[in-house]
C-alpha cells in the first residue's frame, strides 16, 4: 500500500467536501474504491459507475496525465500525488 496525496478540484471538490485527502492504495483502482467509501455516493456518482477506475474525470500523477486506457494498471507509490479533474465542456 502507498500513501499518497489525492487533489480534487472544482466539482469534485465540493462533493467530497475536501480539496485534498490522503488516501492508502496501491493502484488506481484500490484509490477510487477507498475514495468511494470515504466521501460517499456523492462524489462516487461523479467518479463513475466502477466499469473502470475514474472513468469520468481526468486523472494525473505526479503531474503526469493517465490515459485512460491505463488507469485500470496504473500502481501508486509512497508520496505520489494524484490529481483529479472534473471533465472539461465548452465552447
């Protein structure tokens, strides 16, 4: 398990309630699970329906954008940061 620093903004900031949490995972999938049951169904409807971890919102670590095809193998290390984005509409 790693330790790490979860950053959420705009909407995901306001359902969870938090701009930042620490969260222990040991991948991305593990995350999305132990967020779910921390902050609730609020925030858990805005990460999607669990098809696949954050299928619904832009996903970084360590600055570094996860395609989405990789965020079901993406592990986590002690101190990494993860940062979470709501998806990004308009014109």
């Amino acid at each position: 398990m790693a330790k790490v620093t979860v950053r959420m903004f705009a909407t995901l900031r306001s359902a969870s309630g938090s701009a930042e949490a620490q969260i222990e995972a040991a991948d991305l999938l593990e995350l999305e699970r132990a967020m779910r049951k921390r902050f609730g169904n609020g925030l858990g409807e805005m990460l999607g329906t669990g098809a696949c971890p954050f299928e619904t919102v832009v996903v970084l670590v360590n600055g570094v954008t996860v395609r989405p095809d990789k965020l079901a193998i993406a592990l986590l290390r002690d101190g990494d940061e993860v940062s979470l984005f709501p998806p990004i509409s308009g014109g």
